[in-house]
C-alpha cells in the first residue's frame, strides 16, 4: 500500500472559495491532485489542464510533486459561464 500525504487543493473567485482536503499517494503532482479534487466542477470556465498553480503564492510547475501540508491553488483567469 502506498504511503498517503495530506495536502489542500484551492481555488477561489470573489463570489466563492472551495478548498479542499486530501489524502494522496507519496508523489502526487501538482496538476493531478487539482483533477482528483473535483474543484473544476465548481468553477465554470476553469481549464484544469493550463491554469496556472501555486503554493502559499508562489507560481509552481503542474507536475511539482506534493510534499505533505502543501496548500496548491489553481491561479485561473476565469471566464464568465456562457
């Protein structure tokens, strides 16, 4: 059985936060724990595969591995639901 990390997964508008917790595998990227989050069901117009990420404000790489307590956050230009 795999060793499991606890990380955050974030994303936010003016009109709505969502932060969620997970646990994930030792070595989960970045990108991936933002899809296993269902965050992007949240948020209309939220490319989960080019949005920009980072963690406690820093610009990070989708495929950053996850250390345990990491706090990621899609950094996303969204755009009005059509």
């Amino acid at each position: 059985m795999a060793e499991l990390i606890e990380v955050e997964v974030a994303c936010a508008r003016p009109e709505l936060q969502v932060v969620r917790v997970l646990s994930v595998p030792v070595g989960t990227r970045a990108r991936d724990a933002l899809k296993l989050s269902g965050i992007g069901a949240q948020f209309a117009g939220l490319d989960l595969e080019r949005c920009a990420l980072g963690i406690y404000g820093r610009e990070i790489s989708g495929e950053r591995e996850l250390q345990a307590g990491d706090r990621s956050s899609a950094r996303a230009h969204l755009e009005a639901a059509v």
